[in-house]
C-alpha cells in the first residue's frame, strides 16, 4: 500500500485524473485544492512496484511533479522523500 501527491499542469486536471486512474495499482485519486492535484492511493505486491507506479506517474506529459512516495514496508511506514521531482 502506498500513498502519493501529484501535481498536474494547471487546466489539465481531469485529464490527469483519468490517465492516473487507468494506470495499474492506482486504487483511488482524489482531487485536491492547492499545491497539488491529486492525492493517489495505490496498491503493490512489492515497494519496487509502487516506485516503478510513480516513474510511470512522473513520466506522463501534463503531471509537472509528484511529491514523497509514503509506503507501508514490513509493517510500518516508509517515507522516500528522493522521489520526489518537479518538471
């Protein structure tokens, strides 16, 4: 289980919404109202899995940054602020 924040280019949100929601191991995507876009609940069998689901993330066209991944791992709660980025 892992838990994300993204960011889409200003105007291009539901089209966002709808690519993100497409994307294997996207559980949920809820709309937010500031610095980010979204908020992502995702699902994996394993933490390489949700970090190759955010490089898929980072590399769509109008998402123009993500925030920390925040995972569970063996049971408690993994922050991986380095995978955070900004186009």
């Amino acid at each position: 289980m892992g838990f994300a924040l993204v960011k889409a280019v200003p105007g291009h949100e539901l089209s966002v919404l709808s690519d993100l929601q497409r994307l294997t191991g996207v559980k949920e995507a809820y709309q937010l109202f500031g610095e980010f876009s979204f908020f992502l609940v995702m699902d994996a069998e394993a933490s390489m899995e949700l970090i190759q689901l955010m490089e898929a993330v980072k590399e769509m066209d109008l998402v123009s940054g993500t925030g920390p991944l925040m995972q569970v791992v063996d049971g408690a709660w993994e922050i991986s602020y380095m995978r955070a980025s900004v186009k």
